[in-house]
C-alpha cells in the first residue's frame, strides 16, 4: 500500500518575490484559449446550479469564458441564442446517447460550437475516446476534456484528441464522491501531477476547491492555463436559480440561491448514483462587482509574485506548504 501526502489549496501559500511594477494595474490578467483571448483565467463550473443561458451571455459580453452545462440543455437553441447576440458558442456534452443526438441535432442545424466540454466524472474511460472521435468527425471545436487527477489520464486524452485538460476530482464543496467511494486526492497535489509529469503539453484547467480568492492565484503558480470555480460564482444576480426568501427574526428575511452538485439528487431529479449535495449560498446582488474584484486580486497576486502576467506566475513555484 502507498501512502501519499495529499495537498489542498488551504494546506499552501505563496513567497512574496521583488516586486518590478509601479501600479498593479499594469498586470496583466489575459488568457488565450483556442483563437479568443479572455480577460481572466477563471470561469464558472458549467453547472446547473451556477450557469444558465443568461450567465453564459452576461460573461461573453464581459470579455470573460464560458462553459454552459449540458443538463436539459437543447443545444441547438442555446448555440442559435449565443449566435443572434454576436457571442461565441462554447457547451458541454455527456458521453451518453441523448448527449449523442442532441448534438448532433445542432451540428444538422447548421451550428459549429467553437468550444466544447467533454464533461464526465472520470474522463479516462474509452467511452470519451469515442466522443472525441464523434466530435471531431462534425466539428473544428477546441476540445476540453474533464476530470481527471493524473498526469497517465491526461497523456491518454491528448493522444486521443483533447486540446486542454480538466485536473480535479471530488475536491468541490458540494461534491461527495469521496464519501460515497473512498476515490479522492488534494487538487494541488492533482495539478503538480498533471503539470509537471505530463509527456504532453495540453493546458490544463483546475476544477474545484476553490475556497478563497487568493487560491486562483495558487493553482495558476503550480502551472495550471485557468481555473474553474462552483460556489464562488454562485447566487449572483446573474447565476442560475431563483432567490429563495426565508424569515428571519432580526432581519425580517434572508435570500438565498439553491447551489448543488451535477451528481445530487436536485440536479438528477432522482436519488440514484448520487455523488453530490445541495446548500444554501447567501444572495450576493450584481455578479459585476466579484468580476471586478477578482480581477484586481488577480493583479496584485501577479504584483506579489514578482513578475508582470500570467505566465510570469505560472514559473514562480514558490510555495510555502502548512503542515496541519
């Protein structure tokens, strides 16, 4: 039996370096993924709970990525929204037949989504091989593949076909597949493996775990291409779900918005293979003012790092590592 030390964002900080700026305005927090450019390296968790139609606008008109989740989803009238408003159509497809023909719907309607997400609890299974295959057949779209939490998983996706890469699996807050299976791993400890011990050089995305700002700035230093976040996008006034009002006795009410795991119940419709959770995320207002922040946050990590952009960060490796 092999014993590894499992590492997650709250077990690492970063070393301050010299900072080479004047303003961290002048850092610069752009990203280029497939033929776009993009003014953050972070985006929502293509879930039910978090994105819907609206959101995937709303970020497309910021300048920001999207990932629409594939949950009810009629692709062909999704792709045909994002069309009509000038946006670029990026959506997720599963790995079963109706994940099969409702994209093939769209493709038969004339759509060429220029991102698609491959989106399956564990990706190394032949059955992706197989949708990448399918995909590929139709499309010209950049492929992102997920999850996987090893550099061997991802190898086998590259030389399947995917042009980046999902790190990350059972480390969200509403996930509980390492309660319900025993199969988990830190995600920093996942993104060292899948970044440094790679043979191929696909950009790998970090999924989950995100707790605090100032992780987003951890995952890209350990060399991750972006970040994808659940609850830190969630109960906005543009995230999916209706506010929730309850009674408070000191308040006279409190809202909130619904945010629950692609593998719960509440997003099934039906307790079977249930690997997820709902809770309650306090109503937060206009999903504006957290773009703004993240982004200056972003930028004095970048300060704090010593260098001017992502990639300086992403060659720092500086880490300092708490010992719980």
């Amino acid at each position: 039996m092999e014993f590894v030390k499992e590492y997650d964002y709250s077990d690492v900080y970063l070393k301050p370096q010299k900072c080479i700026i004047h303003s961290r305005s002048e850092c610069n927090t752009s990203v280029t993924l497939g033929k776009r450019t993009f003014k953050m390296p972070v985006y929502p968790s293509n879930m039910k709970s978090v994105v819907n139609q609206y959101t995937c606008a709303y970020l497309a008109s910021k300048g920001w990525f999207y990932s629409m989740h594939r949950f009810d989803v009629e692709l062909e009238q999704f792709a045909r929204y994002m069309t009509d408003l000038n946006y670029f159509v990026s959506i997720s497809l599963g790995i079963n037949l109706d994940s099969k023909e409702n994209f093939e719907r769209m493709v038969k309607a004339g759509f060429n989504p220029e991102y698609i997400t491959i989106d399956v609890a564990n990706a190394w299974t032949e059955r992706v091989k197989d949708t990448i295959k399918m995909i590929q057949d139709s499309c010209s779209s950049f492929l992102i593949v997920g999850n996987v939490s090893c550099a061997e998983a991802v190898d086998e996706l590259a030389d399947w076909g995917a042009d980046a890469c999902k790190c990350g699996q059972a480390v969200g807050r509403v996930c509980t597949t390492r309660n319900k299976t025993g199969f988990s791993g830190g995600i920093v400890s996942n993104i060292i493996d899948c970044v440094e011990n790679t043979k191929s050089d696909i950009p790998i995305i970090a999924d989950g775990g995100v707790g605090e700002h100032g992780d987003i700035a951890k995952s890209l230093s350990l060399g991750s291409y972006m970040v994808m976040c659940g609850s830190l996008f969630a109960g906005y006034d543009q995230s999916a779900g209706d506010i929730i009002s309850f009674p408070n006795e000191e308040h006279g009410e409190i809202q909130y918005k619904e945010y629950y795991g692609s593998a719960s119940e509440h997003n099934k419709g039906e307790y079977r293979n249930i690997e997820g959770k709902k809770i309650m995320i306090p109503y937060r207002g206009d999903m504006y003012k957290l773009l703004i922040e993240l982004r200056e946050d972003l930028q004095s990590s970048i300060s704090y790092a010593g260098v001017r952009d992502l990639e300086g960060l992403r060659r720092i490796k500086k880490l300092i590592v708490i010992n719980k």
